[in-house]
C-alpha cells in the first residue's frame, strides 16, 4: 500500500473532454507529465495504480519517491516497481498534481509500445464523478462536479464494487455466473479461466488461438500455445442487463475480465459517485 498524498483541488467545475486513440485495440489519451512533451497514455480500468516503464519515466522526469519496493502483479506474474509521484499531469484542461504512480524496475515491453505508460484508477476515482469511454465517437469525458446522466436511446445500469482497486460486475452464462473486471486495457472481449471454462463444460474443447501469437503484459510474455489460451463458444452471455446470443469466450491466463474488443461501438461510463457502470449502446 502506498501513502496517500494530500488531496488537491478537485479539478475542473466543468467537464473535461479528451480525444482517444485507438492503439492495439486499447484507448489511449494524450497526456503532458511534469511539463514534457505529451504521450499517450493507456486509459486503463483494469490496473489499479498508473505505471510506467523506466524508459519513460526518464523522459517524463519522474523520479522514485522513497519506500519500500512493491510487486505488481499482473496477467503473466509479477514484477518489482517503484513509488513515484507525478509532480503535474496536464489531460486536456485539468491540471492534476501530485498523482502518484509506479515505475517499473525493468522494462519488459518495447521502448514507446502499448504498456509502457498506464493511467490506472487510483486518481480517477479519488477525484472525478466519473468517466466515460466513447468508443463510437472517439472520446473521453471526464466530470468532476456533476453526477453522470446518460443519452438517450438504449441505456443499462449495472452495480459494480471495487476489487483491489479495479472495478468489478457480474457475467453468468448457462447458469453459471463469476465476476470479472471491466478492463479497458485488455485488447480482447470477455476472458475467462481455465476453471471458469470446465464450469461451463468447455474443459478441454474450442479452438487454439495459434503458435504464433504473444500474449503480452506485467510478468512478461508468452506464447498463446503455451498457457493453452483458445477460445469457446457459448450459448450466450448475460451481463450489464443484456443477453448476447451465440458468445465467444477468450479462455487465458490472468485474472477474469471484460476487455475493449467487447465494448466496441459503445459509451461505456464508470460512475466513480454510484458505483454503477453504465453501458449506451
């Protein structure tokens, strides 16, 4: 656990909209850290803290805060990191200080590629009401002083509850149900475990996802081929008060989760004030 730092202003009375790029099938923004030059960061609901690789904290200014070492685990293992604080970030119009983060010890991705810089949860929940993800328009919005209400047309509101720091909802398929996280920055759709796929009575069936594909991210990388990752078909899949007929289920390493390739085409909104997440189709 990290110290909280004290709390800055709030941010922004009005609305702050960014424009998002699509990199690797993951949102990204634009982001000035300490005054440089602006990089894209991976808008990331599915990492708790903002982590940045070596390489990029040298070139952001960022510098260890002291503390003691911490492991951050994620889909293929674990990795050592350090406590760092970003002095300002500057996103669009809000202009945010003290935002802590982590800086890797060692880098495991390509020097600019997807993962070397993340914008996790942490400073988003402690400091907006919440946080759209327009992935038919190609924005984010982020409010700070009003409560979110929706467009019109086809809107569902699903409860979520916060898991280490990640948000979390329900999914059931056949009727057995898990919890997964909404996990922006994952490239595919819904993902399940190795046991989550003999519940529902796919325990060795469906089709490999090949040889040649790496599957990348804290811990490190590996093959597809061997962690066994394929894919099933189920029946359908309910979740956010819908039911999606005829459902592919990613079946991986690394915790269950919810990832972009499923939200496409949609506004996807973490209500940080209800704790609901709100899904416009």
């Amino acid at each position: 656990m990290m110290p909280f730092l004290p709390l800055a202003p709030l941010g922004p009375e009005a609305d702050v909209v960014v424009p998002m790029q699509m990199r690797a099938g993951t949102p990204h923004v634009m982001a000035s850290i300490n005054g440089q030059r602006a990089i894209p960061l991976l808008l990331d609901t599915g990492a708790t803290l903002s982590v940045f690789e070596p390489d990029v904290a040298t070139e952001c200014g960022l510098l260890p805060s002291g503390g003691r070492r911490l492991q951050i685990r994620g889909v293929h293992g674990t990795a050592g990191a350090s406590q760092a604080v970003m002095s300002t970030m500057d996103l669009g119009q809000w202009h945010a200080t003290n935002v802590r983060c982590l800086v890797r010890g060692i880098s495991s991705f390509r020097p600019g590629g997807l993962g070397s810089a993340i914008f996790g949860m942490d400073h988003l929940r402690r400091h907006c009401s919440f946080m759209t993800i327009d992935y038919q328009r190609g924005n984010v919005e982020l409010g700070f002083s009003r409560a979110f209400q929706p467009a019109s047309g086809a809107v569902t509101r699903t409860p979520l509850r916060w898991v280490n720091g990640m948000p979390v909802i329900r999914v059931s398929s056949g009727g057995i149900s898990w919890e997964a996280v909404v996990d922006s920055g994952s490239t595919w759709g819904i993902v399940i475990d190795q046991s989550t796929a003999a519940r529902l009575g796919h325990a060795h069936d469906g089709m490999g996802m090949g040889r040649g594909l790496i599957l990348s991210g804290v811990g490190g990388s590996v093959r597809a081929d061997q962690v066994g990752a394929r894919t099933i078909q189920v029946p359908e899949a309910t979740l956010c008060g819908q039911t999606y007929p005829g459902t592919t289920l990613y079946v991986m390493p690394g915790p269950k989760r919810i990832g972009s390739r499923f939200w496409e085409g949609a506004r996807l909104t973490v209500d940080f004030r209800s704790n609901a997440l709100w899904l416009e189709r």
